[in-house]
C-alpha cells in the first residue's frame, strides 16, 4: 500500500485561467459543530489541528461556507489559518445564498440569492473569515425565492470587480443556470456532489464544464461517510440525533442498505488493489475527466491520513475495469447513462 508523505499532492488549474488547487481540498463542514445541518459535536481546537495537518501536508485550499454552524465554520478556518499567508499559500473558498434568521440553529434556511443578500452575505464572511478578499466564492444552491439568476450572477461579477472575490463560483447548478451565468461572464468552477453512489453528474454537468473551461470541485466523494469502510447497520441505526445524517433519506434503508452493500464490494477491489477503500474511492473521483478536485472532510487529524493518500494514487485500469463492472451490476443503464462521455481523466 502506498504510503502518504508531504509533498506528494499533485496539483491542478482550476478551470481556464484559474489558480493551481491540490488535488485534495479540507471541507470545513463539520468544523461548524453539531446542529440539524451538522455533523455530531466536534471540539473546535480538533478541527483546528485537522486543517493545520492537511495543510502542513500540502493541501493548498480550504472549502466552508457562511451556513455550516450559522458561521462558526469560518471563524474556526480564520484561527487555524493563522499561520499561514493567506491567498499565497493557502486559499479559502466559502459560499453564500442559504440564509437564516434567529439564533436557532436548527431552523430552515431561505435559499436566496438576491443580490442585496449577496453583498451583506459578503461582507459578513470577509469578517468572519478575517480577509479583505474571498479567493472563491460559491453560490451554495440555486435560489428558491424568484431572483433571476443574471441578478444574482451580475452581483458576483460586481464583487469580483471590486476586488471583494478573487474568482466566482457556484454550487449544485445544473447544465439551465450554468449556461445563463456563463452568458454574463465566466463560471470559474462548479461544486456538484459526484462518488461512485452518487454519479448523476457525470452525463451532462461533467461535460458541460469541460467544454466551458470550467473547474470542477467534488464534494461528498467519500458519500458522508458511507464509502470510508466503517459503516455498517448498527452504526447507521445509532446515529446521533444532532447529526444531518440522520435525518438523511440516503441513511434510511433501503437505499442505505443497498450502499453498504455496494461499499463492501468496492472494499474487496480495494483489498485486490492494495489500498484502502477511502482511497480508491477518492481517487476515482479524481480520475474522471474535467475534476479538478475532490473535497474531503475530516473532524480529526486521522481522519486526513486516511484520505491524503488518494493525492497520489491512480486507479490502475485493471482497477479502473472491475469498479465499472461493479458499477453496471449496481445500477441499470438509464439511471447512470455514461454512453457520450469518457470518464476517465483526457
């Protein structure tokens, strides 16, 4: 099995002009604390020494967004980046558009991106994140309160302008809104969610973004969790309350059932390929065509070990073949049509 040593995280351009990424991005998610969008409890100083560690081991960018712990998840990205020269040798990407009201953090958010929502989000995070300029900014989800998305894209390109953002961004757009804000100016990336349960990206947005010269940056390519190898049907039973999981259809059975299934069969292919099924898994994010990266979550600095190897681990095609066999058992043609697209990295 290969072993990670610092220094081994290969580096890519995010999208057509773009800054150079590791192949590996921290998700500061969890980072956030425990709420009915969280993950369970976490102490603040272990998710500060999780991303001093990735860092320290060559992870150049940092992902979180205004929403994970109403906040709390970027103030706690600001303290452990201290250290560190902001946008030079590590860059913080954060998100806007889900807002919330009142000091409850387990009320539902507006998703919203009206643009004077957008600047005031802005500003909060430049604070927050203790930064005069936000090197990505993402729209965490399309709006669901009637703003035209060119009102909302207009903004960021505004923001962009004033030297407020670096590079805008958007998140779990599909092929309609993409085309209507690459009309206006550049999507620099895109962060949809795409492991090897989840791959309904890859028929139309993978490439979509390829021909755009946009950047890709998977999230979930260990699928919360259930592709870690640590799951099984006591654990999901007894998910702690103040973890989204649990609230989860994809943790509910059937359908989490039919993953734990599929993730003990990709473990097997692990085993074979003499690796870890964290790994594999992230790697095969990482080897699909127009994926620049793949962010990865970590409440603990042994959770990064586990996953910083895929940094330099390539799908051998052997490899590569018994995971698309597996994949063509697990589901029908219809629902994950590849026919007109080469997953694999060109």
């Amino acid at each position: 099995m290969t072993l990670f040593t610092a220094g081994e995280v290969t580096q890519r351009e995010l999208g057509a002009g773009g800054p150079k990424l590791s192949t590996l991005g921290f998700g500061a998610w969890a980072a956030g604390g425990a709420s009915k969008f969280g993950w369970a409890s976490v102490e603040d100083e272990e998710s500060i020494k999780a991303i001093r560690f990735a860092v320290e081991s060559g992870v150049n960018w940092i992902d979180t967004a205004a929403f994970y712990g109403r906040g709390h998840s970027e103030e706690i990205v600001r303290r452990a980046l201290e250290p560190w020269k902001h946008s030079q040798e590590v860059l913080i990407f954060t998100k806007c558009g889900l807002r919330w009201t009142g000091k409850d953090r387990d009320t539902n958010p507006t998703n919203n991106l009206r643009p004077q929502s957008i600047r005031y989000e802005c500003e909060q995070s430049l604070k927050r994140l203790g930064v005069e300029r936000i090197d990505l900014y993402q729209f965490h989800w399309p709006d669901q309160i009637g703003t035209p998305v060119e009102d909302s894209w207009g903004t960021m390109l505004e923001l962009i302008t004033e030297g407020k953002v670096r590079w805008g961004s958007v998140s779990n757009f599909g092929v309609d809104l993409l085309d209507r804000c690459e009309k206006l100016g550049h999507v620099q990336s895109l962060q949809p969610r795409i492991n090897l349960i989840d791959r309904s990206a890859l028929p139309e947005i993978l490439p979509w973004c390829v021909e755009h010269g946009t950047g890709v940056i998977a999230y979930s390519p260990l699928a919360s969790g259930l592709l870690t190898g640590s799951w099984d049907e006591r654990r999901v039973e007894t998910l702690p309350v103040d973890d989204w999981r649990k609230h989860s259809e994809d943790f509910h059975p059937p359908r989490v059932y039919r993953s734990l299934k599929f993730a003990a069969a990709l473990k097997q292919i692990a085993d074979e390929a003499g690796t870890t099924l964290p790994v594999l898994a992230v790697a095969w994010v990482l080897g699909l065509r127009g994926v620049t990266g793949a962010i990865v979550g970590a409440r603990n600095a042994d959770q990064v070990r586990g996953w910083l190897p895929a940094a330099s681990w390539e799908l051998p095609p052997e490899t590569w073949s018994k995971v698309d066999d597996l994949i063509r058992e697990q589901d029908t043609a219809e629902e994950h049509s590849t026919a007109n697209f080469d997953p694999k990295v060109g």
